[in-house]
C-alpha cells in the first residue's frame, strides 16, 4: 500500500514539472504554416451561368466557380460541350483557378488597366 501511493506521487510530480514536460510551453506562440493553395485535377464539362463560368464536375462529382474567367477560351468549350481536364489551385470553398486545361497552360484573362 505505501509503495503504490508514493509510486502515484512521484508520476504526479513527474507529470507536473515543466523540465520533464515535453512540448511547447503555454504561452509560446507557434508560428502558423504558410496556407498552401491545394491543387486539383477535375474532369468535367465547362458551362456558363449567371454569375459566370462553372465546371460541371465529374470526377469528383462537384460543381466549382472558375474566379479566373477567360471568355475567349471559355466560350469555344462551353459551345463544344466537351469533357475535359482541368488542373486546377482551390482558392476558397468550390472557387478555383484554372492552370492548365487538357494539358495546355491556361491563358489568364488580360485585365485592362486605365
């Protein structure tokens, strides 16, 4: 009996002391990891919407806004009907940006600057 209770006081000073503590102290900051932005391969149809330009996803089966629209290459696809793919930076929630379609960079749109 002595020797399980002064077994338990020794663990709980043991686990009480912050030299024999392992980790971070409560007050240290960890510097947060840098947001990468996820990339993505989505195989799917282009389509135009009121707000946009959306991917009719079917692997994996999801509907994503395209926030990088380009009318002049969209269009062509978008008339076409045709199932492409598309690699693809998620920017937040089902919003993407389109880098690279069937295996051709993506021309970014040109932004006119006054």
């Amino acid at each position: 009996m002595k020797n399980s209770i002064l077994i338990a006081a020794i663990l709980s000073l043991a686990l009480a002391s912050p030299v024999l503590a392992q980790g971070p102290k409560a007050t240290e900051k960890q510097p947060a990891p840098a947001a990468q932005p996820m990339k993505m391969t989505i195989t799917g149809k282009i389509a135009k919407a009121e707000e946009g330009y959306i991917i009719q996803g079917q692997k994996p089966r999801e509907l994503f806004t395209i926030l990088n629209a380009n009318p002049e290459v969209l269009d062509k696809l978008v008339k076409s009907g045709k199932t492409v793919t598309i690699e693809a930076v998620s920017v937040v929630g089902d919003n993407v940006n389109i880098r690279k379609i069937d295996g051709k960079v993506y021309q970014e749109p040109k932004v006119c600057t006054p």
